[in-house]
C-alpha cells in the first residue's frame, strides 16, 4: 500500500473548517496536522484550495439493476460515486424487478462488493412496489438490509403502513416513505398554483404531499416504529418532521 501526504487542503469536519495537511497509509488516515514531515518514500500531493474530507455517503442511489442497465448498473454507478468522493451507496429498491426479495437483494451485494465502494441496498416494503402486500422485511433484514422503501411510490393503504412500521420495530429496521397522495397528485407535473394555470398543466397541490407526512407521523408514533421521509418538498412538511423529531 503506497503512503500518501495532502498538503493545505481546506479539511471539512464536524465541528468546523480549517487548513491542514492529511497523512493517508495503508489506506487510512494516519494523521491530521497544521504542518506534517513526509515520511520516507511518501507521495506529496497539493490540494490547495481544495476541500478534504471524510468520504460520503449517498442514502439514496439509483443504480437501476437489474433491469434498466442501458442507464446505470451497479458497477457504473459506484465508480461514478468513488471518483465523486463517495465510500458509501444505498441502491434504491425501484428496479425492474423490485429489490423485494432475498434472491435479487444478494444479487446487488454480491455485485457491489466487486466495485471500489460499499454497496448497501434498501429492501422494498411492498411486494413488488405495488402497494397490496408487505415484502419479507425479516428474510431481507437477515442480509443486512436496513432501510426498506417503495421509493417513487409512497405506500397509499394507511392500514399497509401500520403494518410495515409493526413489523419493522422488533427488527429495528427503518421505513423511508415517498409522501405522495396519488389521488390528490393525479397526472399533475407540476407544483399547483397561478403559473400552472397560466400554462395549462395539471398541478400538483402541495397537501398531497402533507397530508401522507402527517398521516405517517401519526402512524409512527402510534406503532413506535421509525420513518425517514423522502425528498421533501414543501415549508409545511418539514416544519411537522421538524416538530415531531422533537
């Protein structure tokens, strides 16, 4: 393993910004200083004016195998996210087929444990995203599988979702919910108000999307279950995730 110095980097952490050098070896970070000696046999590497920091972690891939490999595989899609600075992916479940079973969940991690980054997968609730029946959360929590989700569709049936968040507590699991009242949203393509009208496009109003935030935090708090909220779009849902975190 070869022994790396990044000089003068703008080093981003938690608690603050600052100019630093990095010492990487064997892979890992060995040390962080103002002003940092080479080693012998080191390579030296400017990054000023540069930002360095730790790798991130994108919760919400879509590396759409199997299925749709003519606009991304997993292989594709993690060395997309290695040279944009990312360790981490979670591929989201809407495939064709769904990622709701055990069969197609190994076939992604086998697959992303070839690629340069650490390839999670989010299960889906439903059995084939269709919103009727729940997936086998256990059978696919038993890989590892942490987040379930039938992403770009949320999961309309109130009593369905109750069920889900029972049966993910004791698994301690998360659900992770596209909040989309379909009969409200309809065919809209866009937010609802004066300029869709004036364009003549069906609109989307926003209380499709905050009446399944709120019906959803009710449902947690009801099942004691654990829910993280997709893409919010609007003041109105963020303020009641917001409030109900609290």
């Amino acid at each position: 393993m070869m022994t790396y110095l990044l000089r003068h980097g703008l080093l981003v952490g938690p608690d603050a910004t600052r100019v630093a050098d990095v010492l990487v070896r064997d892979g890992r970070i060995a040390e962080i200083g103002e002003t940092i000696d080479a080693p012998a046999g080191a390579t030296v590497i400017d990054v000023e004016g540069r930002w360095v920091g730790p790798g991130f972690v994108d919760l919400h891939t879509h590396l759409r195998e199997p299925g749709r490999e003519a606009a991304e595989t997993i292989e594709s899609g993690a060395r997309a996210g290695a040279v944009g600075g990312y360790c981490a992916m979670v591929a989201m479940p809407n495939t064709e087929p769904a990622l709701d079973n055990v069969a197609l969940v190994s076939y992604v991690l086998e697959k992303g444990a070839r690629t340069p980054l650490d390839v999670a997968v989010a299960g889906a609730i439903t059995q084939g995203r269709e919103g009727r029946h729940l997936a086998p959360l256990a059978e696919m929590a038993a890989l590892g599988v942490r987040i379930f989700t039938d992403d770009g569709t949320g999961v309309q049936d109130p009593s369905l979702m109750r069920r889900a968040l029972d049966y993910a507590r004791p698994l301690r699991v998360r659900l992770a919910q596209h909040c989309e009242d379909e009969a409200l949203a309809a065919s809209g393509s866009m937010n609802e108000g004066v300029l869709s009208s004036r364009l003549g496009l069906v609109g989307r109003p926003a209380l499709a999307e905050e009446l399944m935030v709120l019906r959803d935090i009710e449902l947690v708090r009801l099942t004691g279950g654990a829910m993280h909220f997709l893409h919010l779009s609007t003041a109105r849902s963020i303020a009641m995730v917001s409030a109900a975190r609290r």
